[in-house]
C-alpha cells in the first residue's frame, strides 16, 4: 500500500484520448480498468484533464498549410501539432465514462491558455507558468508520486519529470500507460525520465 505521503497523478484519461477519438492513442482505453484498480491505494488522487479552447494554438487546424503532426517553432520552442482535441466543454473533453475517480480531490485542466500548450500538469510549455500543483501538494504533506494515464510519451512524461525537478520522488506504473509514439518520442521519454530519477513499475507490485 502506497504511503499516506503519496500521491496518485491521474493524467489525460479523456475520451479523445482513447479509440474513436479525435487524437486516439493505441489502447488507449484498457488503462482504464487498471487506474481503477489503484486509485482506491491512495489516499490522495488528482486527476488531469487537457481542456484547450477552440482553435488552440497547438492544433494543426490553427495554422495555415499545416497538418497534424507537423513540427512548428513557437516563442517558447519547438511544438506538435495535433488534431483537434480536448475542447472544453466537448464529449472528446470528458473523462473517460468507465474511470472510477470518484475520490479524486482535485481536477487540473490544462493547455487552457490560448497560445501555450501544457503536457505538464505542474508547468505549461514557456516553461514559466506554474499551475499550482506543486504548491498543492506540498502544502498537503506529498513527497512522493505515482503517474499514470496518457500518453506515456507527452503527458505522463512531462507530469513525471515536472514533479522530479519540483522534488518529489517520482514512479510511473508503465501498464497503466499508453504511448502517442511519434518519430522515437516513447524511447525519448523513457531515457529522459531515467536521467531525471523517474522509477518504473507496474501494478500488480501495487494493488
Ligand atoms: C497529450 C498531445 C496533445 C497527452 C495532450 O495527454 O499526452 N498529447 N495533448
Ligand atoms: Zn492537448
């Protein structure tokens, strides 16, 4: 059983994220019954929502003569361009209908600035604007937490190495994860979060 002093960070878990969605990651949707085994480990559970507005600037359809997954130079450096998805107030926004969070003490919508995308749930991509998270959690006792949700090689990487740099320790339970895998982006994240002191595992050594 994880510490009281751990906290589980449920990432992007939304139904664009999962198959028939408008950025479908591969199984996306079978970390569900897996979250749903862990969350009632935890004492503390946040849960994650990408929540950007129409024609948000990491979305291909916001800039001329691109497509999907083309790379873009933005003042605060290199961007994806993704498909519509995760439009606030939209059913692609929703938490996926079968995750069982109803314990979750605090929703983090991100990538709601107009013009800055956010994998992270702790800092937006400028790499300046704070969210809050660490704040949160410091002040309620976490030292530690365990990542999971989507996708392994954007948000849960991003949310992983964020809390590392902000001092916690840091896990993330892999078959509670699902990659976006695009051009190597998967092995990156990987070995980045192994440099950064991000642990691995799985769920059966928690639940
Ligand atoms: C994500 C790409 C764009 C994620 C969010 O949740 O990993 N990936 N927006
Ligand atoms: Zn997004």
């Amino acid at each position: 059983m994880p510490s009281p002093a751990t906290a589980l960070i449920v990432v992007d878990v939304q139904n664009d994220f999962c198959p028939g969605g408008a950025l479908a990651v591969g199984g996306g949707h079978a970390v569900v019954p897996v979250i749903n085994a862990l969350v009632p480990r935890y004492r503390q559970v946040v849960v994650t929502q990408d929540w950007h507005p129409k024609g948000h600037a990491s979305f291909a359809s916001a800039h001329h003569g691109h497509e999907p997954f083309d790379t873009i130079e933005m003042p605060y450096g290199t961007q994806v361009l993704w498909p519509d998805h995760c439009v606030q107030g939209t059913p692609g926004a929703e938490l996926h209908p079968d995750l069982e969070v109803t314990t979750a003490q605090l929703v983090i919508r991100k990538g709601w600035h107009q013009g800055v995308d956010s994998y992270s749930a702790f800092r937006e991509a400028d790499r300046e604007t704070l969210t809050g998270l660490a704040g949160y959690l410091r002040e309620r006792g976490v030292e530690e937490v365990h990542v999971v949700g989507l996708a392994t090689d954007y948000c849960v990487a991003w949310t992983a190495l964020d809390a590392a740099g902000s001092g916690f320790r840091v896990t993330v339970i892999e078959d509670a994860c699902r990659a976006i895998d695009l051009s190597g982006s998967l092995k990156r994240a990987w070995a980045d979060m192994a440099a950064a002191g991000v642990a691995r595992t799985t769920s059966d050594r928690i639940v």
